[in-house]
C-alpha cells in the first residue's frame, strides 16, 4: 500500500500536522505552548485546505 502512494508524497505531507493538532487537543493545553482557540481553529482550516488536493487526487482516480 505504502508504494502506491508514493507517488503522492507531497500531498501527502500535510498529514504530520495533524498529530500535532491531535496532541494539542488531547493534552487540553498542558502543552509547553499550547495553541489559543482561534489559533487552533485557524491551522485545522488550513490543514483541511492543504490536504483537500490529496482527497481530489484519489477522487479522481476512482472514476
């Protein structure tokens, strides 16, 4: 599976954020610099438009 995705790698890597995110969320601001809300709100908008091109991409491929 991992090969036939490798040719989608760039559009792939704004998936890393989204560990990030997660682990602000889960560790509800104990982080050493946890996001405000708005920050937060604003990454995860611009993590959905980053990957949008990937889900396109397999949309695409499935027609």
């Amino acid at each position: 599976m991992v090969e036939k995705l490798l040719p989608y790698r760039e559009l792939l890597k704004p998936f890393g954020e989204v560990a990030e995110l997660r682990n602000d969320m889960n560790h509800a601001g104990v982080r050493e610099r946890p996001l405000t809300a708005d920050r937060f709100a604003q990454r995860v908008k611009t993590l959905l438009d980053a990957i949008k091109p990937f889900f396109e991409e397999m949309a695409a491929l499935s027609q």
